[in-house]
C-alpha cells in the first residue's frame, strides 16, 4: 500500500477522540489552516499546519487540495440498504393524506417491501446496494450501516444480512451490518404475535449471533408494530447473545422507546422525532447516542426532532440519512446536513461531528473513524468547499470533489 500526503489544505475541519462528543463538546472542532495529512498503510501518520517536514513525503502519492476544505470521511449509522422494489406507488396514497402507519396497517408500506425482497435472489438484492453504494461514496459517506429487517423469516433475514457480508467483500464502502427482524409483525403471524417473538428470541436472534451474520439488532418500537415492553424483550435476549442494542424509537408516537434505550443501555436510539423529556433525560444518563434522522422528517412531513434539547442535556447526536423505500428514499447524507442545520438548528460545526465521529460512535468504531488523527483510519474528504459554512448551506448539492478511502483515492 503507497503512502499518501494530502498538501495545500486551505482548512482542515475534524472533530476529535475516540468517543462521541456529547452536548457542548459536540461543536469543538479542531480547525487547521494550510494543512497536510500523511496517509501510511491506510492509517493516518501525521497530521499539520504550515511547511511539511522535509522527507515526509518521500515516495507517497500527493494530492493537491487546492487551497479548499479536507474533514473526515462520512459515517451513515443508520440505513435499510439492502431491499427488494421500490413504493413509489405509495407517493400518491401519501398525497391523499393516507398516513404512513395506514399504508402499513393495509399490508402496504414495510410489508410490501418484505414480499419483493423475499422474492429477490442473493445476487439481485447484491447488484441493487451496490448501485447504492457506489452513489453514496460520490456523495462522502465512506462508512455505513445496514439493516435487514425486510425478510422476516429466518432464511430471508439471513439472506440480507449475507449481501451485507457480501457487499462489504467487493464494495469499497465498510459496510456494518444490523439485525432488524423486528421490523414488522409479518403477515403469516398477524394472529399468533406470540409465535413471531419466539422466532425472533429462540431462533433467529441466537443464529445471527452464533453465525456472526450482523454486530448489532434493532427493533421499532411503534403503535402497531412492537410495544416497548416487547422490544425490551426482544432486545434483551439480543444482549444476551452478545448483540448490541438500538432501537426506532419515538419516530411517530412516542409509547417509551427513549426511556427504554437509556434503561437496557442501547449504543443508540434512532428518529427521536417526539421524544420526550423523560425520553432525552434517559439517553443522557444511559449515554445513549441519538442517531436523528432529517430526511424522514422532511419525507413525512413530520416534526423534526428536539436536537438542541437534547445537545442541551448532555446527549451526543448524530445525523443519518435512514434510507429506506418508504420513509426516506435517499442517500444523500450532504442533503441530510443541510436539513438539519436548518432544522434542528445545529451548526455547521455540530454537524461534523454528527456525520462523522459521532456516526462512528453509533456503529462502535470510534476508536479507528471519524476523525483525522494519527492512527485513525486513512478515510478522508476534499470537499469543494473553502469551509463548513459552504457545506451546509449549499442545499442539495454534492460538494464532495475526491474521496479518500484508507490512504487510496477512488476513482469512479
Ligand atoms: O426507519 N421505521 C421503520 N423503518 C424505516 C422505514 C421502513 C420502510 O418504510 O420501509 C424507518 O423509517
Ligand atoms: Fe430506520
């Protein structure tokens, strides 16, 4: 593997550690002007500002970043990748004012999704993420999770979280996967909700760990899907098994899914969208992350979550795009910034560090991503971009101009 020395960086932006930063410390970031970052075997080797010491760059590659901003690659902590079909059909059901959880009660939305994903072989549902992919690593996102939770039978959740394995041996993008068999109540157990959580608890959830098919599993906890007291269950017997828990809560209604994640000490707790007090004082002293979703508040025209009460309170955000073919069809984790800086009224700032350390912190790799220091991972952007202000004010955008990926560019 060459080295590779990154010079002529107008501003280096880069929050720092190994941890999420929480509350206040989540907008310090460590800005350096006219920097350089050594890249050595894919790990990050020296970090500077002003004249690079002679010798440094002996036989590495070099970029030229042209006087504009570099930061951390992208962390995605929170995406449903791995699907069969799209729904744009539901787009004018939506328009008709029928809600989400309707279209779901109706055999639609989730449900619908689980059947064509069921009829989709390995290598369709491998094709289809990577064209995924390919356009989210254009986009800066170096790092991403996964979710199943489309199968919802034993062999098909297993399918899912195979293409994972598989994707991450071929795709560039690290690729972390998460069992999420309780995603839905399927339709061949609408009467017997009892036989499903015993699938889950008995079989599936001991197979995926026994298996290494994923790291962590997650559960929605929401009217008509899972109560809170089903997802404690279920998600118990996943730390059982050495899986680590998160869980959709508070996205629609919020029937205790926060206060929930603070008690079992889930690594995070994702949407939020009307989480309550008792809800953000329980992530604060359970430390868990609050992976907060922009682009699903925005698809279904919902509120968006209470961000500042929550950096307010001590908790660590993070920001993710979600994407799914029902609540958010895209990718764009760039659009994802813009909204929350405009909605949940972040700075540009604590949206760095929502992108990308504390991304990594939702996905327990804090320890090697999300920030550019000596002996974190080689994974960096040059951004089109003279700063931070730039990036989240120009809405929509792709603004990523190269992307680096353990000291390698890639080219596309
Ligand atoms: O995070 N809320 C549950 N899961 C996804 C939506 C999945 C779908 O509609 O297909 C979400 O919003
Ligand atoms: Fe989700």
């Amino acid at each position: 593997m060459a080295n590779l020395l990154i010079k002529n960086i107008g501003l280096l932006a880069t929050p720092t550690g190994s941890n999420p930063r929480r509350g206040k410390e989540q907008g310090e970031i460590t800005m350096l002007k006219d920097a350089y970052v050594l890249v050595k075997d894919g790990l990050i080797a020296a970090v500077g500002e002003g004249a690079i010491p002679a010798g440094l760059s002996d036989g590495a590659e070099v970029v030229d970043a042209g006087g504009r901003l570099v930061t951390p690659g992208l962390v995605d902590a929170h995406t449903h990748l791995i699907f069969g079909g799209w729904r744009q059909n539901e787009l004018g059901m939506k328009l008709h004012g029928v809600s989400y959880l309707e279209i779901l009660a109706q055999g639609g939305g989730i449900l619908s999704t689980v059947r064509s994903t069921r009829a989709a072989s390995e290598e369709e549902l491998t094709d289809k993420a990577a064209k995924v992919l390919d356009d989210m690593l254009r986009m800066g996102v170096t790092t991403c999770e996964a979710k199943s939770g489309y199968g919802l039978t034993p062999e098909d959740e297993y399918k899912q979280l195979r293409v994972i394995h598989r994707l991450n041996e071929t795709h560039k993008v690290e690729v972390v996967p998460t069992f999420m068999g309780a995603h839905a109540v399927p339709e061949e157990f609408k009467e017997n909700r009892e036989g499903y959580l015993r699938l889950l608890c008995e079989e599936m959830i001991p197979t995926v760990a026994r298996e290494k098919l994923a790291e962590f599993c997650d559960v929605f906890c929401e009217t008509g899907v899972f109560t809170a007291e089903e997802s404690r269950r279920i998600l118990e017997a996943a730390k059982a098994h050495g899986l680590v828990p998160k869980i959709h809560a508070d996205e629609i209604d919020p029937i205790g899914g926060s206060q929930l994640a603070g008690e079992i000490g889930a690594i995070s707790a994702e949407h939020l969208i009307v989480c309550p007090e008792a809800g953000i004082e329980s992530l604060a002293k359970g430390g868990v992350i609050a992976c907060l979703l922009p682009g699903t508040s925005f698809y279904l025209g919902a509120t968006f979550a209470p961000a500042r009460a929550m950096l307010d309170a001590g908790v660590a955000v993070a920001v993710s795009t979600d994407f799914n073919p029902g609540s958010c069809p895209s990718a764009n984790l760039q659009l994802a910034m813009n909204i929350a800086c405009l909605k949940y009224r972040l700075t540009p700032e604590e949206v760095l560090t929502a992108v990308t350390l504390n991304g990594a912190g939702a996905i327990h790799r804090a320890d090697r991503l999300g920030s550019i220091e000596v002996g974190k991972q080689g994974d960096l952007l040059v951004w089109d971009a003279p700063d931070l202000d730039y990036i989240c004010y120009r809405l929509g955008a792709n603004l990523v101009d190269t992307v680096i990926k353990q000291g390698e560019i890639v080219r596309f």
